[in-house]
C-alpha cells in the first residue's frame, strides 16, 4: 500500500492537478482589476516548472518507441 503511495504514476497524477489547478489561479487573477504582476509571473513560471516536471515524468513511464 505505501508503494502506491510514492509511486511515480500517482506523483505524476498529483502534479497535472496542481498544473490544472494553477490554470485556474492564473485565469482567476488575469481577471482581477488590480492585477498583481509579480504573482502572476510567480504563477506562471511555477506552471512551467510543473509542465517540465509532468513531461519528465512521462518519457520515464512511457519511453518513445524506437523508430
């Protein structure tokens, strides 16, 4: 059971929530009157670590086929 806990299927589950749920931040905030530059910069580059992370963790789970 602590296998799946730590397991990089459901690490890669958790990071494409937090990306979506980033998404959300990001088109709530551009949204805003006031709209607060740096957080917004903040929230979009931790987007695209995210991204990186989750297409990381994709070629390890599902390497490409060889030509």
């Amino acid at each position: 059971m602590d296998d799946n806990l730590h397991s990089p299927q459901r690490r890669l589950i958790e990071l494409r929530m937090e990306h979506a749920d980033l998404d959300e931040m990001i088109d709530r905030n551009v949204l805003d009157r006031p709209v607060d530059d740096l957080a917004l910069r903040r929230l979009k580059k931790r987007r695209l670590v995210l991204r990186d992370l989750i297409a990381s963790l994709e070629m390890q789970l599902e390497p490409p086929e060889p030509a």
